[in-house]
C-alpha cells in the first residue's frame, strides 16, 4: 500500500493555505509532543495531516475506557495498548514517509535531551498534573531555543500560550518555584487562562478536585486544542502570521461564542493574576469544606 502514497497529492489541498515551497519547507521540520494523551493524539494527528515530515513522541500509558470520550487513539481496538504505539500507526497510516522516534517509557530527566534533539517545535500535551516534567521540558527548550506551545481543553474551549526561546519563560510566567502539588495546580490553571472563559457553565462541581488531581475534559476541547495547535506551529515553523507569545495569549470559548486575547505583564506575578489565583485557592478551600461536610452527613 505504501507504494500507492504520493506526499504531493496528499497534501495538495493545504495548497493555497500555504505554497507549494511552505508545503516543502513543513515535510522538512520535526516536531516533538510529549503525551499521546487526551490532546496529544489529537496534536499529532492534525500535525500529521498538515505535512509535517517528522516526530518525537513520547508516553508511558496505555489505553483504557475511560479515555472513549475523548483521545484519538480510543478505541476498542486499541484497548489495553500503548497509547504511543497506536499514535505512531496512525501517524505513518496518513503518511507512510513520516519519520517517527518512539519513546514509550515517556519523557524524562534521562531522556529530555534526546527527546528534543533535533526538534524544531515543542508542543506540551503532558497530563495536566505532570508539573515537575513539564517544567523540565520547558526549560530545556528555552535553554536549547526550541519555541513551545501549550494549548488546554478547558470547558468546552481552548487556551494557548508560545514561549518563545528570546521570550519570557515557562516559569517565568507561571512562577512555580516552590509551591506544594496544589499550588502548582491553581497556579498553572489561572496562568492558562486569565480571561476564565470556561467558569460559569460546569454542570456538577463535584467532578472538580485539584486536591485529588481529576476533573473533566470533553472531546469538543481537545480537538479545538488540534486545531489551535496546528495553526500556531504553521505559523512558528513558517515564520508568518504574527504569533502572540507569553505573556500574551488567548482563549477561545466555543460553549460561550467568546475570544478573549489576554496580556498579563510579569505571569502570575501580575497584580490581577495573584487575585485570581486569591480566589481560586479560596474556592478550592470552599469545595474541600463541602466534601468533608458532605463525608460527616
């Protein structure tokens, strides 16, 4: 079958979106996504279809039920197998020319160089609670000068943040030096998204538990995070487009119909972002007070 491919016809219809000579330049780069998870799988597969010609993958889990509503590589079939192994078929199923290096212990302080060797692009598709490797990643990118993007199924929406290597930094931004598990996770929440787009409309709270490291994720958000994502790194990869890097970003909502393009001058360091981050620890104060009433009754 692989006889039958022809990477010029099957990626002749991104033409006129891009030129012929930008489709070229797209087969030439690689692109590194640590996580084959909930946007992960999704990421390569978009990135995939877009003619990028290369890839460093990486994931340690397997696939399991509750990964169906969601995750591209959920299937019946796929049940039980490693999640990077299912990607790496279905990326070389839509282009059998692509090279892909395989990591399927994941990313880690031993392997993060050779993960990014090499990488032109950088996109975070780490569990969101992955806090101490995805730091690591982001450092090592910015000291390596591999731009990066990270793009959050939040709601029934999106949020995105470029780092750029002669730009602010990952902890620069979000300021994680020091803070215990739960901290790092009001603080990574709050610095995705300043304009809070998705608040207001989660049906049961109860689902919600940063304390316990779970809460919801819908397949509405993970694939406009694809799309998010494919667009930036055209843009980065081609260096066309005008990229709004950190502290600048943007959230699109699809549930509310809202675009929200944020600018938050020193991260969490901001005046406004430290209030926000003020009433989301409040708030997680307040679920935690009505489980343990709830656990009493």
């Amino acid at each position: 079958m692989s006889g039958l491919f022809a990477y010029e016809t099957a990626f002749s219809r991104n033409l006129g979106w891009v030129t012929q000579a930008e489709q070229m330049a797209l087969r030439g780069k690689r692109i590194a996504i640590a996580g084959m998870g909930g946007v992960g799988g999704g990421h390569l597969l978009a990135l995939a279809r877009l003619g990028i010609g290369s890839f460093s993958i990486s994931d340690f889990d397997t696939f399991d039920l509750a990964n169906f509503n969601r995750q591209a590589g959920a299937f019946m079939s796929s049940l039980g197998r490693p999640k990077v192994e299912v990607l790496a078929d279905l990326a070389a199923d839509i282009n059998p020319e692509c090279e892909l290096r395989v990591f399927p212990e994941g990313v880690s302080g031993d392997n993060l160089e050779d993960f990014l060797r090499g990488a032109d692009l950088y996109v975070d598709a780490l569990d969101f609670f992955a806090f101490d490797i995805r730091r690591a990643v982001f450092a090592a990118c910015h000291r390596m000068g591999i731009p990066a993007v990270t793009a959050a199924p939040l709601g029934l929406g999106a949020a995105v943040l470029v780092f750029q290597p002669d730009g602010m930094s990952f902890e620069q931004y979000f300021q994680l030096e020091g803070c215990d598990d739960e901290e790092m996770a009001v603080r990574f929440l709050i610095g995705l998204t300043p304009a809070m787009l998705q608040f207001g409309y989660l049906a049961d709270p109860s689902r919600v538990n940063l304390g316990e490291q779970r809460g919801p994720s819908c397949v509405a958000a993970c694939q406009l995070c694809a799309g998010l994502v494919a667009t930036e790194s055209l843009k980065i990869l081609l260096g066309r487009g005008g990229v709004r890097s950190a502290p600048r970003g943007y959230q699109f909502d699809a549930y509310r119909n809202r675009l929200a393009r944020t600018w938050r001058p020193g991260g969490n360091r901001n005046p406004f972002q430290r209030f926000l981050i003020w009433i989301a620890r409040r708030q997680l104060m307040k679920m935690k007070q009505a489980e343990r009433a709830d656990g009493r009754s």
